[in-house]
C-alpha cells in the first residue's frame, strides 16, 4: 500500500469517526447529542441543548422539580410482519425483536414511529416542558403531530400540531421541534392530525403525572396502559371512497391491543405472541385506557373475571369512581381504571375487546397474568375464541342506548352514560344565566350531518381530494350544511395571507338559508375572549354516532340524549333546552371527547379563556377528512399569541405578473 492510499484510508476512517452519531436522521439515539452552543427561544427564557434530559429520565417520581424532557421521533413508512420478524413466529423471541412489528400476523405498509407501532409511550412530570423533535422521513408524504387532551395555552397555541390551522405540514426531510409546558396531568396521547396517518400507525400514549394526586390512596401501580388500535389488512389510502362505482367498507378487521393481535385467519394453525400485562396478587393496578381507534366503531373491553372502577375521564377529570365490568371506547376517549387483583394466580386472564353496534363481529385479546405465570399463547387463543360474543351486565359509556333521563332506575344502572357520571363537584356548573358569572355569553348549534351525494356532486367537475366522495359514492359529511376544507396556509399568525374565497361567506355562515348544495369553504365561528360557551352539538341521522373532540378546551357536558324527538327541533328550542335547569345540575361531568347519539343532542359549556384557532371535528378520520369539522376563532388576532421567531410559514406562490401598456 502507498503512502498515498495509506493516508485516505486513515483520512476516511478519521472523518468516519469524528462525524459517528452526529447525522441528520440518527436511529441509534432518541435524542439528538447534546451541544452546548445552540439553544433555542421559549416564551420564558432560552433553552440550552444541555440542558434537555433525555425522555428515559423523565419517567420518575415527580417531586415537583420540572425537567426540560427530550426525545425525537422518526417517521417513516415501514411494514408489518417485515424482516425484522423472520422466525416468527415459530422462534418465539423473535416475535420482540426491535423493529418486529407483528401486529396480526400480515404485512401491511404502516407509518411508524422510532420503527415501533404504537410510537414510544411519553411519561413525563406535570409542569415538565416538553421538547420533541420530529423528523420527517418519509418519501412523499407531509405529517404533523396533535397533542390530544392538552389545551396548549400561553404561547403553546402553535404546537397544537393541526395542519394549516396552527402549523404548516412537516414536509419530507424537514424536522420540526415542539416546544411547550405541560401544565396538565393525566392519560392523553399523540397521533398524526395529517389525512389518515393515523389509521397507519402514526399514535403513541402521552402519560403526565401529578405532582400531587389525590386518586394515589386507590391504587399501588401505574404501570399498565392499553392503546385499542383498530386495523385492517390494507394501509387507509386504499379504504377511502375516492372516485369509485362500490361501496367501500369502513370496519376493520381486528383490533391491535398495544400493537398486538391474534392472526388474522382464524383458521390457520398460526399462534402469534399477543400484549401481555403483569400483576401481582392483591395489588391494586391504575390502568389508562386510551381510544386510539378512528374507523366507524366503538370497542367494549372486559378483563375475565376482573370487574374495575372508572376513576377519570379525558385525561385527568375525575369522577365518583363507578364500578363496572364493561367499558366502551369511543374515538379519542380515555378512561383511567382501578383493577384489584384479588382473583386465583394458578391460571392467566383474558382482556377481551369486542366491536360494538355494526362492528360486533371485530374481536381481539390479550393476556393478564400473575406474578409472571408462563402464558401458551396456543391454549390463550383457542380459549378467546369461545369467550364471544361478550355478555354485558354494568357497561359504563354505553354509547348504544338513547341516554335518556326518563330511562328507569334498572335501565341507569345496567347501561350508565357519560351525562350518568358525577364529575369533580368542586368546580361549579357554568351558568350563562349567570351575568357575574358569564358577562358575555354566547351559544353555537352544530348540526353534524352525512349527506347523500349526488350526481350533481360529481359533474360540477372539481378537482377533489381522492378521499373525497365522487359519484356512486355513499356521504359527504358537513357540519350546517359545511364541508369544511383546509385554507392554504395557517391561520394562527397568517390568516390573512388567505386567498379570498378561502373563508365561508355569510351565505354559507347562515343556518336558516336554504342551501341547494353545501358549501365547501373553511368554517371559521369568531368567539369573544373569556365568553361564557354553549355549544349544540346535534346528530338528525339515525345511523352511527359520532365522537366529536375539541381542541384547546375541556367542557363541561351538561345534556346528552338520543331519540327522535330531537332530530326536528328548532334553533329556539335548542337553546331552550339547553338553558333549562336540567343543564345547571351540579357536579357535570369533563371531556374533551363527546359521542353524540343517534337521532340526539349533546350540549357541552366552557369558558373562552384560550385564545387562538381551535378545531372541532368528528374523530372518526373518515368523517373528520370528508369535512365534518369547523374552527372556532377564539379572541381577536391581536389577543392570540405571537408567533415564535423562524415559525415555518407556506402559503400560495404566483409571480408577480407587470400589466403590459
């Protein structure tokens, strides 16, 4: 070897080593090495990068000490049941394998995150300021995360992680940091709030506990946390109605319990490991249970043999804890339970999961045992499968039923709704009635609303979004008569680079106009800042309900029922009924994810106290893409917060053209 050649090769090597670790899309670390030259603004102060404390470190007793907690996120487009996988599930251990994504046993194209599905589970200390850098490492497709449950305020309003609403996408290659304290405890999680990311795998549990908390006498472990994930054996882009002569079907076919399922051909002699939880004998377990489904269906769990007590709602709301041996899950709901487990540890435990109403027959498991007891996941899967169709006995949220107060006392305590529940009875009933209380007071009806389409849909000829309905399709889905289209560029900050046309007219604005066809614009409802809120949320149809989240706020549920006495109501009548003394009972109930019933109402009252855009929509994706969604505009631009230094902006480009003379 030369002189020459010796020296690059000791040159190559030199630089191999000197830039190790320090690439753009480093996978071996999830958070990037800290320098102590950079650091970035926050609305209280600079914040070094050695100051940030890697996200392992921030799962801890919380002494009240807050901690800058760091990780980053890398999203990319993988695939189930890959390479990572092979020998399983013949070779057991394989099946954990990093970057093994078993799922139900079938490849499938997925969006992960950190090559997990779900993403990485968050835990971090009330008042710590979260720090994630998300890197974008997909081919072809933008992204944004949505910090569901927490309300993002002072400052925090541009990291709610809506695109066009708060943020531009995050386009491929691009990393994008979000910044904010996390003044909120309790069980939230983050999910993709771009197209159908979601139902592709782009979710993860956001676990904040209290400094103090007052449910601790009820339990000795937080440990657990069970993400319900519905799937379907093709990626989401394939399922959407786009422009296409069938009829598609929206149901999934299984559900994911953590990631896991059993294999998707039940007649195969195939056994794969499923989501397994660990208890001690006598111990009492916290356990977080988070909707993360977005198809058409709400899921029923049940722990065999394990009746369990709801404690909170929607992150941390609590309730007068309520005994039951069902819980349905809606879209985006959380509930927090307490498991004794107090039963026999010769033997495991199934935690069954069953579709309800048109999803009855999607069913799934996964495994409780005692003090690490040696699961036969072969024994475990033939066992589930007798165990269906799910006997209900006391259903907590039972989404089914009408809701209806003139229900008899039996009826309550068999099938118990949301508007059941006690809330915290310390924070007392909002009361537009009440000047001291609400000097301003203002009340919104919503009427949700899937459409037949027509074929005058199809031949106005505009270039529609794929997922959108084209002819021979079933819905469009509006709220008053709105389909609700993104602007094209962000309206926290930019609203008024908006090319005209973006905004509905006061035509489209105006329920009492009878509209031929709906309005396809960006439905921006303007708030007073402070305002005492009622919002009417109404379903006429008599088909599916819908769990409809609103960011920025929890709100207190005051009336929720179904039937058909509501489906006809006047504007008049609906605020009658929604200031009656029915809807000033103490005590009410919190959420940030309602479902309104059939053929029903839903009235939820909040104070307008977060400034900024704050999106209301349907959290099935399908309804939510289709356009059943709004925006309320919550104070003046001049009392939203500013936008931090370098925010990344995307509006229209044309040239600018010279009148030719």
């Amino acid at each position: 070897m030369s002189l020459i050649t010796a020296y690059f090769v000791f040159l190559c090597l030199y630089l191999d080593n000197a830039y190790a670790g320090k690439k753009h899309y480093d996978r071996e670390s999830r958070y990037m090495p800290p320098n102590t030259s950079n650091y970035c603004y926050y609305p209280e102060r600079k914040i070094y990068d050695w100051e940030l404390t890697p996200i392992e470190y921030c799962k801890r007793p919380c002494d009240g000490k807050p901690k800058l907690c760091h990780i980053t996120l890398y999203i990319e487009q993988f695939t189930t049941y890959g390479v990572a996988c092979l020998g399983c599930p013949e070779i057991m251990e394989n099946c954990f394998k990093y970057g093994c994504i078993s799922a139900n046993g079938y490849p499938r194209a997925i969006i992960s995150i950190n090559r997990q599905m779900p993403g990485p589970q968050i835990e971090i200390c009330q008042n710590d300021t979260l720090v994630v850098d998300v890197v974008n490492i997909m081919h072809e497709s933008t992204t944004t995360i949505h910090w569901h449950g927490l309300r993002q305020m002072d400052g925090n309003q541009y990291y709610d992680g809506v695109p066009y609403i708060t943020q531009c996408p995050i386009p491929p290659g691009n990393k994008f940091r979000y910044i904010f304290k996390v003044t909120e405890c309790g069980t939230f999680w983050y999910h993709s709030h771009t197209g159908m990311q979601r139902l592709d795998g782009l979710l993860g549990a956001l676990i904040v506990r209290c400094i103090f908390e007052p449910l601790k006498y009820l339990y000795d472990f937080d440990n657990i946390s069970i993400l319900i994930i519905d799937w379907t054996l093709h990626p989401a882009r394939t399922l959407v109605s786009g422009f296409t002569i069938h009829k598609q079907n929206l149901s999934p076919e299984t559900i994911l319990i953590n990631g896991r399922a059993p294999h998707y051909n039940e007649s195969s002699q195939k056994y794969l490991p499923v989501t397994v939880f660990n208890v001690q004998h006598g111990k009492r377990y916290r356990i977080r249970i988070i909707g993360t489904c977005s198809y058409t269906c709400a899921y029923a769990i049940q722990i065999e043999s394990h009746p369990v007590t709801i404690i909170t709602l929607d992150g941390g709301h609590k309730i007068k804890p309520i005994g039951c041996d069902t819980v349905i899950v809606n879209a985006a709901e959380r509930f927090d339970v307490i498991l004794h487990a107090n039963q026999s540890s010769d033997r495991v435990y199934l935690v069954l999961v069953e579709g309800v109403g048109n999803c009855k027959n999607v069913k799934s498991y996964a495994v409780l045992r005692y003090n690490n007891k040696t699961v036969n996941f072969k024994e475990t899967e033939l066992k589930y499968r007798t165990m269906f169709p799910l006997k209900y006995n006391r259903t907590c949220n039972a989404i089914e039923t009408t809701c209806a107060q003139t229900r008899s006392k039996k009826e309550k305590a068999k099938d118990i709704c949301i508007i059941d529940m006690e809330g915290d009875c310390s924070t007392p009933p909002i009361d537009p009635s009440n000047k001291h209380m609400c000097p301003i007071s203002k009340t919104y009806i919503y009427d949700f609303s899937l459409a037949p389409i027509t074929r005058d849909h199809f031949e106005v000829m505009k270039y529609e979004q794929y997922f959108r309905p084209g002819l021979y399709s079933i819905f469009i889905a509006t709220v008053n008569d709105i389909i609700f289209s993104n602007p094209s560029t962000t309206l926290l900050g930019s609203a008024k680079y908006n090319p005209p046309g973006t905004f509905c007219n006061h035509t489209c604005m105006d329920r009492n106009i009878d509209k031929k066809m709906p309005c396809e614009c960006t439905a921006v409802y303007p708030v007073p800042l402070k305002a005492c809120v009622t919002l009417i949320m109404r379903f006429k149809s008599n088909f599916l309900t819908h769990p409809v989240h609103i960011h920025g706020y929890n709100a207190q549920v005051s009336f929720q029922e179904g039937g058909p006495e509501y489906v006809n109501m006047s504007d008049e009548q609906l605020i009658k009924l929604a200031h009656s003394n029915r809807t000033k009972s103490r005590c009410r109930p919190i959420k940030d994810v309602i479902t309104v019933p059939r053929q029903g109402v839903v009235i939820m009252q909040f104070v307008a106290d977060n400034p900024g855009y704050w999106f209301i929509h349907c959290h099935w994706s399908f309804h939510g893409e289709l356009g059943m969604a709004l925006i309320m505009k919550v104070g003046n631009s001049h009392q939203h917060p500013p936008k931090p230094f370098g925010f990344p902006s995307c509006r229209d480009y044309i040239p600018q053209c010279i009148k030719y003379h």
